[in-house]
C-alpha cells in the first residue's frame, strides 16, 4: 500500500517547480494576440487600354484594407515581355512565416525568379502614404515551382517595413497579342499574421 511521505511530497515539489518557471520565462510577446491576415491582388495588363500600365488593377491593399497596408500587381510591357512588380508595405509589420504566392496564369509562361527591389523604390513607384514606411524588408526566399512562385519571411518583418518584388514572364501568342489588345493577368496570395492589431 502506498502513503504519502514528506520525502514524495518535497520530492514532487521539486519536480514541479522547473516547470512551473519555465512556463513564466517565455516572454509575453512570442505569439502576437492578432489574427491571421490575408491580401489578395490582382491585376490586368490589356495594351490597348489609353495608359494601359495605369489601369485595370482588380484588387489592390490599401490603408482601409484589413489588416491595412500597401500591395498590388503593377504591370507594363516591354521587349517581348511582360514585366510584373508587387510592392509589399507592412505597416504593422508581420511575424516570420509570411509567404507570397503568385499562381502560374495561362496568358503567360517562362515567369522569371522575382528580384527585390528596396525601400526607396516602394516610395518611388507610387506608395500612397510613404511617411509611414521607414525600414527595409528582411530577407526572403524565393522558389519558383510546378505551378506558382512563392516568396517566404523566414524573419520576422518589422513594423513599418516596405520594398518589394518584380519578375518577367513571356506572354501567351507573343507581341502580336499584345498589341492586339489580348489581357494579361497576374495575381498573388499574401498571407501572415500583423505584429500589432489595428
């Protein structure tokens, strides 16, 4: 028959006090408290639109989108290519894990391994409330696979943290359907959790 003793209770006591201090070391801020975020943008280059570089963005991120920032698929063509460039603007900055997804599209093929670009071009080409990005993005991965091309944070993303990305892909029919007016489509999938909740 077992009883308890003073020598099982210290040495239960002895056990459970290790985990009872390692659990009050993990600082307060290693998960952030908001939700999982989501963007999507979406864009259509069609030549023979009157400024075609400057028109038919589908879906853009804006300071009213939730969670905000800034985000979209600018596009233009140029000697036999279709040139694609996605601004990326975390003003509230984002864990590590944020991954961008660009699905293969089927107005176009051969896509190029997306190149950064830095903070002072994302300000050039058109950033809608430049005052409120002051650091560079981290370092990203970048693949290109089967059927889309991933860009991944391994590191978390700072607050206030803007660049971005651009990449080439040949377009379906050549320039004779681009000149034709033929539409050209380019999309990504941005997902990653805010650093701070609005």
């Amino acid at each position: 028959m077992n009883s308890l003793s003073r020598r099982h209770i210290v040495r239960g006591a002895a056990w459970s006090v290790p985990v009872v201090l390692s659990s009050a070391v993990i600082p307060s801020y290693a998960a952030s408290p908001c939700p999982e975020g989501s963007w999507y943008i979406k864009s259509r280059l069609i030549q023979t639109d009157e400024d075609p570089s400057n028109v038919n963005f589908d879906n853009v991120v804006t300071d009213q989108t939730t969670p905000p920032g800034e985000s979209s698929m600018q596009h233009w063509y140029f000697r036999g290519k279709l040139w694609w460039r996605i601004p990326l603007g975390f003003p509230q900055g984002a864990e590590a894990g944020t991954l961008v997804t660009v699905p293969f599209d089927s107005s176009w093929t051969s896509p190029s391994k997306p190149a950064p670009y830095p903070l002072a071009k994302f300000k050039a080409f058109g950033s809608a409330h430049p005052e409120l990005f002051t650091q560079e993005l981290p370092a990203a991965e970048v693949a290109i696979g089967t059927g889309h091309i991933t860009i991944s944070f391994p590191q978390e993303i700072p607050a206030g943290a803007a660049g971005g990305f651009i990449f080439t892909t040949v377009p379906v029919g050549g320039e004779e359907a681009v000149l034709a007016g033929t539409p050209y489509t380019a999309e990504a999938y941005i997902t990653f959790k805010p650093l701070m909740c609005s």
